[in-house]
C-alpha cells in the first residue's frame, strides 16, 4: 500500500479532492461501475467521517460538506480508501 501525504485543509472550509487512476504503466483506468469508499480516522479518537465520493469515468473526487469539517478538531487525520470494481474489493 502506497503512503500519500494530503495538504493541510481548514476546518472552516469545504473539502474536495480529485483524483485519476492510474495503473502502473500510467494508463487511465476506467471506474464505471466501480464503488470507492473514502474515509478520515482521528488518531487519537479513532471515529471516522465519510466522505462522498463522485465517480467521472476515470477520475473521482471526495467531498466533505464545511458543515461536517466544523465538527472535526485541527489536527492530522488517517484516510482509507477502498475501491471495488467487478466484485473485488481492494484497499489503496
């Protein structure tokens, strides 16, 4: 599993990341179909807010309304993703 380091967001803003997947040759992978699970995990705490995840073909952006980041204390948080596509599910 590959480790990625996100960009500090505010807890007073709306939250919204995209992102393309890729295989291992840097070819498009297309998501149709597909179902991607994205979640924070406080650290400390370990409850977790979910995101809402909007698949285009090949790229998929989570969303965090600023009315559920509000709720959230400033500080680093753990995110895990899931995807599954044709019955097998996979974590990344």
């Amino acid at each position: 599993m590959n480790e990625v380091k996100l960009g500090a967001v505010s807890t007073r803003e709306d939250y919204s990341e995209s992102w393309q997947a890729l295989d291992d040759d840097g070819v498009a992978i297309d998501l149709t179909g597909a179902t991607i699970v994205y979640e924070l995990r406080d650290p400390t705490s370990r409850s977790i807010t979910a995101a809402t995840v909007a698949i285009d073909t090949t790229t998929f952006t989570a969303t965090i309304p600023v009315a559920t980041m509000g709720g959230l204390c400033a500080r680093d948080y753990e995110v895990g993703c899931t995807i599954e596509i044709d019955d097998f599910t996979t974590q990344f």
